[in-house]
C-alpha cells in the first residue's frame, strides 16, 4: 500500500501521473481488504499489536481509496475538494498511528512501532503538504518508502521463520516468542483486543465534525461521506469481533455509534440530490441518549473509565436533538471535539492495557470491591462468562444490541411534522440501517448460539424493518401498489403469527415482544390499504418500543449480574419432553480438561453422556455401572443386531489377560490401535478382567465383542479417568450417524446427562469393523467398512 502511495506522490508533479486516481483508489481498497482480513486472522489466535495496526491501516486506505476514486470519476469538482475530503482522515490516522507506536515501543514491539511511527510521519507529511505546498510531495513518498522497507524486512523475517520453522528469525519478527510472552502473562485474553480499533474509528468520525468547527476545512460535502461510512462499516466489524471477545457491553457500544457515523455519512449525502439540509427526528436522539446512558451505567460496573467514556455521546445525541442543523450544526461539532480527545485518550489505555504487564487502572477493582459488600448484585466473571446455550458457540449474546435497535426503529417512526419529510431523514438511517441491518447482524449472532426462535424473529423482524423503509423510501408505496404492499404485509403477519406461537412456550417477555410487533405490522397494513385511524401507528410504535426498552434492560441486567434482575419470565405453556423437566443436558466444550473431568464424574455416577471421538459422535456409559449401561441400551433402542462395542484407552488395561488371546491376535491389536478400527473378538473370560460385572449381558452377543481404542486424545483421556467404557452410536438405531453434538442434542438431548462439545466431526464416516473370530484360521471379514478402507486392515 505504501509503495503504491510512494509512487503516486513522486509522479504527482507530472501532468499525467503514472497510476491514474481511480485505478490507485481501487488498488488501495484490495489491499485494505487484504489488511483487514490479516488483523481477523491474526486476532483468532492471540493478542497482538499487529491486531488494531492491521485494522487501522486498513480503515484508513479504505476511506483513502474511496475518495480517490470520487475525485478520479469527476465528484469532488471543486479545486480543492480533495484536500479538504482527505484532511480529516489523515490527521486523526496521523495521531491514531502515533498512539500505535508510542505502544509498541513501551510494550516491546518496536518493529511494529516503527511502522506505525513511519505511516504516522507519511500521513504528517501528507497533512503538511495540503496546508502548504513548499513542502513537496517528495518528503511523503520518502516517508512511504520507509514502510515499504520496514514492512519488507518484517515479511522477510516471517518468510525465514516459516521456511526455517522458527529456527531462523530475524530480529523483531519472531511471533512465536510473543505469543508464549503473552501466554504466560496470562491476562491478555481477559482484555477485548478489538475496543481499541473501535475506539480510534471513533476519533475518526469525529475529526470529519471538529475540522469544519476548526475550519480547517471549508465545508461538510460528498468527499467526507467516505470516511464516515468506512468507520460505521468497520465498527460493525469490531461489533461482531467483540463479540468472538465475549464482550457483550462494547460490542453494543460499537453497535450504537455504527449508527450514528452511518446516520451522519447520510446527512451529508443528502444534499447532493436535495437542495435543503435533513433534519433530524427529536424523540429517536432523546431515545438513543437514553440507551447511551443505560449502557453507560451497566458498562461502569465492567470498566468505569469505559462507562465515563459513553456519556460523551449521551451528550452528542443530546446536542443533536436540541439542533435543528443536526450534524451541520456548530453545537454538535463542538462535542465531536470532545470526543474526538476522549476516544484517543481511551485507546490509549486500551493499548497499552492489552500488551503491558502493568496496567493502567480503569476503575475496575473499585467498582468490584464495591458490589462485594452487597448480596444482591454479583457481576458475571470468569472465563464461561456466556455459557453456550445450545452447544459449543464461539459467540457472546447479541440479544443486547438487537432489543435497542427494535426501540430505536420504533420511536424514529413517532416523528411529527411535513409526513413526506420523515422518509427521507427516519427511514434509510434510523430505521432500515437501526432496526434492519443491526438487527440482522443480532439475528445471525442469535443463530450461532444456538438460539432458533430468537434468531427467527430477529432476521423476519430486520428484513420487515428493511423492506418497508426501502419500499417507503422509494415511492413504491403509492396508490397503485397498495395492494401488493398489503399481500406483502400480511404474509410477514403470518410469519409473526406463528413466532407468537412458539414464543408461549419460550417465555412472557418474548411473548408480549412479538405480540406488540404484530400491533406494528397492523399499522403498516392499514396505512397501506389507506384506513390508518389517526394516532394509530403513534401508539403501536410507543408501545412495541417500551416492550424492547424493558427486553433491553433484562438482557443487559441477566449479561452483567448473576442473579437476574429483571424477570423475563418462564414459559405461558409448559410442554412434558425436551426442556421442560427438571433436569437439563449440560453442554461442556471438550477443549477444556475441566470438561473431561466433569463428564467423567457423571459417568462414574451412573450416568449416560454423547463425546467426540475420532469419527462420529457416540453415546457412552461406564462398564463399571451396569445401570447406566442398560440406561444407554434403553435410550438408543438397540436393535439385537447391532450390539454395543467396548473401548479401552490402552492394551495395558488387557495385559493381564494376555494369556488368553492368541499371539497373532494380540500382535493384530497392537498394530491396528489407536484407530477408527473396530475389532469383533471372540468372547471370553478376560472380559472379567474389565470389571464390566452385570454390565457385560448388554455389551456383544454371547459370542463376540466389539473392542477398539479410539485415536482420539479427549476420549482416551476420558476412558483413563473412567475405565473401559461401553459405546454406541448417538443416534436412535436406523438413523444416520451423528456429526455434530447439536444432533446429539436434537436425537437424545432429554435421555442424556451430558454432551461433550467438540464441534463438527473430523470425519463423517463411522469406524470400520472387522471380524476376527477366525483370525487364526487366516481369515477376516468386514461387517461395515468405514473410515478405513480393506486395503489398508
């Protein structure tokens, strides 16, 4: 990126430069892309500096590229558009950039200080250049070609490490002597690594304002849109990594200025095909001030500096009510300058917070000493801090975020005034952007944890939101469409009316949430059949919004305390079956040995659990409980035909029953284990020898067993707690076999104890049996050939 920057400053004296601006525009965007998918790669596997460097270059070339291509296709006409659309950008990433490397040098990364030290002066140089042209465009290509070298030699440093398997590192490059720093820190992982991107996205919109008020700019226009859409497009990104990060309060903080920066990107487009100013709807700010500082309240109990932060844009949204100019007003500006320090002055301690071993306090210890005194309000800590709720989810919950955008779509539309006005200033922003595309992402979050109803509801109630914003916006709600507008709207009550339904049976909150949605989607149908009772659609909305409001502060209070707060309610209708006794199958994610243990411990109880197994998943119960195995015999419905097998984690477990198996099946043994080979042996007395006792009747057939040692790390470990265990497949017999612990659930969920979760199989094939009852005689066969072909047996 900074080479083809360099390039592009040393020609740009030429009348015709050698990379034309559109062409240059569109290369940064790839590399952005490209950048941006580094620092999610990178992130997944540990903390690093790279992390927010990766992002903020990757914003910052994206806004970058996009303004290049407007002023390469004609739309920034004026002499100096350009200047002024590129100054607000490169001055936040010059100090943004700054922040990154005073870090890297104070936290041991100098080589990646050094880059962002070197971007920081290009975009300086830049910024210099634009005030005063004696400076020459030759001092910024200098300073690109100082990253192009930095960024060469790093590359070099990680080619020889790959190549060389670490035994080669250049100074400065070796990551893998980072990450075990980092690992026997151990506290990195408590820490979001994406709040500090986040937060200088937030200096980012704010430079766009506090440069107009300053006026080192001359006007908001077109050419700023840019770098307002950049930062909303990646705080929706950072949204959903904070929630890979488990942190439901600063993924919801992103959301809510997401919305804003789009909101604001949209005012100053607006003019370009209108010739007034949009104004904005008073009672949907008042609204999002409210949210603001809901969430900044419950956020002072994780982190009072992060807390204190988000009242600044309480009073943002406050002085964007109280302003008729919105946006375009000096009032707001003003607050964007205080944002704007506030948001560099908290990166900063998010950054060095996440690398250093000494941290900056933030409050945090006092707040929990605070709520140690009282027996009321205990704050959810620890690692399981969001416990999957259906299986193993790599997701926090997003129910946070996605009730605030149902309040926030529902009061834009209380909006009085000219009713033709509001389509153009509450729809596209606050409604299909608030309540449609937000929604969705919440919706899509819901669905990886697992939850089907909720994400049901939340994508029918996003893309209700979106295509009637659009179809509103785009006049294509007048007289003659009425009645496909109708149809279209009684369909999605159709879809409501049975999400109504199954809500009786979830709880009462979400009950009364999709009822009152219905009153919604009422309105929307009278107003499109022209019999909308006057104040109709006012109340509908105000109450549905009040509905959200409390689901908000219910799902914030069950995400920060222990003890609920506020009820959402049990189930209006009590189904007997899956979930509705007493007892629930626990979800254990098999990464943890904690897991294992605690798995171990039901099945030495006399209890029956589904676990991962270097095939498909399998149910099993403990030799030593005869109780537990006719359990398992019951709850599988076995056929006659396909008795249960038996594992052992290692051949010692036999060994003194060696005298009873012949030499060359012993030998076959030790050379087939451990692996998805299933071996069918004669049965004997060394199955005395595995204290199976009454248990032994329902493992085989009075001939045979079916023995194997799975190549399986997680069930070996389980069966050296245990002892040799006795297995079948997850799945009622006749159906097929189980590759996921969700299907475990779905077949067996109400007849097991527990699920060890391990995600998708690695294979989707069950293990091969072979017979060798006469194996001695030469001979073998194949009852199911699965994983492991003839051949290779």
């Amino acid at each position: 990126g900074s080479l083809l920057l360099a390039v592009h400053f040393y020609s740009s004296p030429r009348a015709a430069p050698l990379i034309p601006s559109t062409a240059l525009g569109v290369l940064l965007l790839l590399v952005s892309a490209l950048l941006a998918y580094a620092g999610i790669r990178r992130s997944l596997r540990n903390a690093s500096l790279l992390v927010p460097l990766c992002l903020t270059l990757s914003a910052l070339w994206s806004g970058y590229g996009v303004i290049l291509i407007l002023a390469g296709q004609g739309a920034l006409p004026g002499p100096g558009d350009a200047h002024d659309a590129l100054l607000p950008g490169l001055a936040t990433f010059t100090l943004a950039l700054l922040l990154l490397a005073v870090v890297g040098f104070l936290c041991g990364e100098p080589l990646l200080g050094l880059v962002a030290a070197a971007v920081s002066l290009a975009s300086a140089h830049e910024v210099a250049l634009h005030v005063s042209s004696s400076l020459g465009p030759s001092a910024v290509a200098c300073s690109h070609l100082s990253v192009c070298l930095l960024g060469g030699y790093f590359a070099l440093g990680r080619i020889f490490c790959l190549l060389t398997k670490g035994k080669v590192a250049l100074p400065g490059t070796d990551l893998a002597e980072k990450k075990a720093q980092e690992q026997g820190r151990g506290s990195a992982g408590s820490i979001n690594p994406f709040a500090a991107p986040g937060l200088l996205l937030n200096m980012l919109s704010a430079s766009v304002f506090c440069c107009r008020l300053l006026g080192v700019t001359h006007r908001l226009f077109l050419g700023h849109v840019p770098w307002l859409w950049a930062a909303g497009t990646y705080q929706i990104g950072i949204c959903v990594l904070s929630y890979r990060a488990m942190d439901v309060l600063m993924a919801t903080a992103f959301g809510f200025t997401s919305i804003l920066k789009f909101a604001g990107g949209y005012c100053l487009l607006y003019p370009t095909w209108q010739p007034e100013e949009p104004s904005l709807p008073t009672p949907f700010l008042v609204v999002f001030s409210i949210l603001f500082a809901v969430l900044a309240l419950f956020l002072c109990l994780q982190s009072p500096v992060d807390g204190l932060y988000l009242l600044v844009f309480v009073t943002y949204c406050i002085a964007l009510a109280c302003s008729p100019g919105g946006f375009f007003a000096g009032g707001p500006q003003g607050v964007a300058g205080a944002i704007f320090v506030a948001s560099a002055l908290v990166a900063l301690i998010h950054l060095y917070n996440v690398r250093a071993r000494a941290k900056v306090p933030t409050g945090k210890g006092a707040v929990k000493a605070l709520l140690a005194r009282s027996s009321l309000l205990k704050l959810r800590e620890g690692p399981d801090l969001h416990a999957p709720y259906l299986g193993y989810s790599k997701y926090a919950d997003a129910e946070v975020l996605t009730y605030a955008c149902s309040v926030l779509a529902s009061f834009a539309l209380t909006a009085t005034g000219d009713p033709q006005a509001p389509l153009a200033t509450v729809v596209i922003p606050w409604v299909v952007v608030a309540g449609g595309s937000l929604k969705l992402l919440g919706g899509s979050v819901a669905f990886a944890r697992g939850k089907t109803l909720e994400s049901s509801a939340f994508i029918l109630y996003s893309v209700m939101w979106i295509i009637w914003g659009l179809a509103r916006y785009g006049g294509l709600y007048g007289p003659a469409r009425s009645f496909h507008a109708a149809v279209g709207i009684i369909s999605f009550m159709l879809f409501n009316s049975f999400i109504v339904f199954c809500s009786l049976f979830l709880n009462t909150a979400w009950f009364f949430y999709s009822l009152t949605f219905m009153l919604i989607a009422v309105s929307f149908l009278l107003d499109a059949i022209h019999a909308l009772p006057t104040g109709y659609d006012i109340a509908a909305t105000l109450i549905f919004g009040l509905v959200s409001f409390y689901c908000f502060l219910a799902a914030l209070a069950s995400t920060t305390f222990e003890s609920c707060c506020l009820p959402m309610g049990g189930p209006m209708v009590q189904l007997s079956g899956v979930g509705a006794g007493t007892t629930k199958c626990l979800h254990l994610p098999a990464r943890k040995a904690s897991s294992v243990k605690r798995i171990a411990d039901i099945l030495r109880n006399g209890g029956t659990c589904g676990i991962p197994t270097d095939t498909v998943y399998v149910l099993v119960a403990a030799c030593s409980r005869p109780d537990a195995v006719e359990k398992a015999h019951r709850s599988k419905r076995q056929a006659q035909d396909r008795p249960m097998s038996l594992w052992i984690s290692s051949l010692k477990q036999l060994e003194p029953a060696k005298h009873l198996f012949t030499p060359l099946l012993w030998d076959f043994m030790e050379a087939a284990w451990p692996s998805p080979i299933s071996l069918v042996i004669p049965r004997g007395e060394w199955v005395d020898f595995l204290g199976m006792k009454d248990s032994a009747k329902y493992v085989g057939t009075p001939q045979s067993v079916a023995i194997r040692i799975p190549d399986c790390s997680v069930t070996t470990h389980l069966i050296d707690l245990v002892g040799p265990i006795v297995v079948t497949s997850a799945n009622p017999t006749g159906e097929a076999d189980t590759t996921h612990h969700n299907q475990v659930y779905a077949k067996l969920g109400d007849k097991v104890d527990a699920v060890l979760c391990g995600g998708p199989s690695p294979e989707n094939i069950a293990s091969t049996v072979v017979d060798c009852t006469k194996i001695d005689s030469g001979n073998i066969g194949f009852f199911r050939v699965g994983i492991i072909p003839k051949s290779q047996v």
